[in-house]
C-alpha cells in the first residue's frame, strides 16, 4: 500500500505573468511541490527517512514512538505517514503556529504538543519527550542526512530532467535538506548551478548571525541545522515576512497556484536576486513548498 503515497515527481510550471509583472528578463519556473501526499516538499524527506529507518532496524515495530519538533509541514508528513507505516507519532510544534496545521496533524492521526518559544525549543521539549516514553526516538529531520539525501535522490534529478539548462536554484532554508541535496546531484552531474538560500529578514541567520522570531513559517529556523551544508550555498536572499505573505498572495492571484507563505519568501528573493544580479536570459528555478491550506489568510 505504502508504494501509492511515495512523493515526487512534481510538475515545473513557467511563471510567464509573474515575469511580465515585476519585469523580469530571466525565464522563471516554480517546482510546485504542493501535489506531493500531503501537500509539501517535506513528505520526500519524511518518506524517505522513515524507509532508511526501517532498513537500519531503528524501527523495528508498530510499538515504535517517533518524536520530532517540526514548524508543520513535517509534522503533517510524519503523522501521515507514521499512520501508514502504523507507528505513533509525537509532533513538539511551537503555540505561534496556524491552526490549520495543528488540525492536519491531528486529522492525519499525529499527536500534538505544542510549547512556547521557538523551533530550538521545540528540539529541547522533544529529547525530553525521548527520556519519558520508552521505545521512543527522535526522528531529527534536522540532523539526519537522509534529509537532504532524499532531494539528492528525487529533486535533483527531475529538475535536471524538466530543466536540463537550470542555471539558478532558488529555495527557502528551513532544514537545508532541499538546496543541499539538489545542489550536491547537480555538482556530481558536471551541471553548474548557481543555489540561493532563502531566510527571513527579521531573522538573518546565515547572513549576520542574528536570530529572531519571524511570520515565515518553514524556513529560517533560528539556528543552523546540521542538515545544511553550508558550502551549497552561493548566496542568501535575506526577505521581509509581510512582504513575502504578500507575494503569496500576488503568486496566488496572478499565477492561480495554491501556494503558502514560504513559497511568497522564495519568489520574493527570487525576484530580489534577479534584480540585484541583473540576472537576464537564465533559467531559474524556484522551489514552492506547500500549499496554503495550512496557513492563516
């Protein structure tokens, strides 16, 4: 059963109106990751983490507890897939996020803790979790390099296959997983690609060293996730968070893509680096995440 909910395999689409509207001389196309199981880029992580975990024997039976601290979108894949593999589920989010995404969870099964603070606390609540539940473990989408590998795996190639000239990569940073993996099957393809990263402007980690709360749900996860290689990255696009709220809106209107907040960060740095860059006649690819039905609008 489980073969009918592998993820991947997502369509390109040209944003041909979005180009003409913000003048753009490069040729835009967005991933559009929301047609995966549940709807984001993280069930290819999640999916593939829990098979590797499997074949490791780290979960060796459905009385197996998985816990992982998660924005959402991960949160919502492991519950979903967790009820697929008939594993229970524990998902640490902080209180600030939507409701949307606490109901998903729950409608997929998943159960929920929700704390003060941010995802570094989320982190701290769950190795506590790990201690009081026996047959317990962390799922660590932050740490495990199954994360990244999984977009080695499956991004990477069809991006090279939908867009063999794929010039620049355009991607939110939350775990790091998708820009690290992509750009590591790029570079071992001889194909030369240029990555930016995406975070929030309110909280420019990567790009002065400073962390702070932020409207972006999904990426910039106030601290530096070991699933993130730093090298991958050629440049930052540091992003305002109303103003990417804003943009998923614009996305939604003109494009007519359901799409969240992280998909309006990774367009508005998109349109930023193609401007600063004066970037013309390249093929740039931008990584949408999740559809907007987990955000509040």
């Amino acid at each position: 059963m489980v073969k009918n909910y592998v993820p991947g395999n997502t369509e390109v689409v040209r944003l041909h109106k979005i180009e003409e509207k913000f003048g753009l001389k490069a040729r835009v196309y967005a991933k559009v990751e929301n047609t995966n199981p549940t709807g984001s880029v993280k069930d290819r992580p999640v999916y593939n983490m829990l098979v590797e975990d499997k074949k490791k024997g780290i979960l060796k039976d459905s009385g197996t507890t998985i816990i992982e601290a998660t924005s959402g979108n991960t949160g919502i894949a492991l519950a979903f897939y967790s009820k697929i593999f008939n594993y229970r589920a524990i998902l640490v989010m902080p209180e600030s996020m939507s409701q949307q995404r606490r109901d998903m969870i729950a409608n997929y099964g998943g159960e929920l803790v929700l704390i003060k603070g941010g995802m570094a606390d989320t982190k701290k609540k769950a190795e506590e979790l790990l201690q009081e539940i026996p047959n317990s473990f962390i799922f660590g989408q932050f740490d495990d390099p199954n994360n990244p590998m999984s977009h080695y795996l499956t991004t990477g190639p069809e991006i090279l296959k939908q867009l063999p000239d794929t010039d620049i990569l355009i991607s939110g940073i939350g775990t790091g997983g998708t820009i690290s993996g992509v750009k590591k099957y790029f570079l071992e393809q001889n194909k030369p690609l240029i990555a930016v990263g995406i975070e929030a402007a309110q909280s420019p980690l990567l790009t002065k060293g400073t962390a702070a709360p932020h409207k972006i749900q999904g990426i910039s996860a106030n601290f530096i996730p070991n699933t993130l290689n730093r090298e991958a990255v050629d440049f930052v696009e540091d992003v305002d968070d109303l103003e990417s709220i804003e943009m998923a809106k614009t996305l939604r209107q003109v494009e007519g893509l359901d799409v969240g907040y992280s998909s309006g960060a990774a367009l508005l740095g998109a349109i930023q680096y193609i401007r600063n860059n004066d970037v013309k006649d390249k093929t740039v690819v931008v990584i949408l995440p999740d559809r907007g039905d987990r955000y509040t609008w």
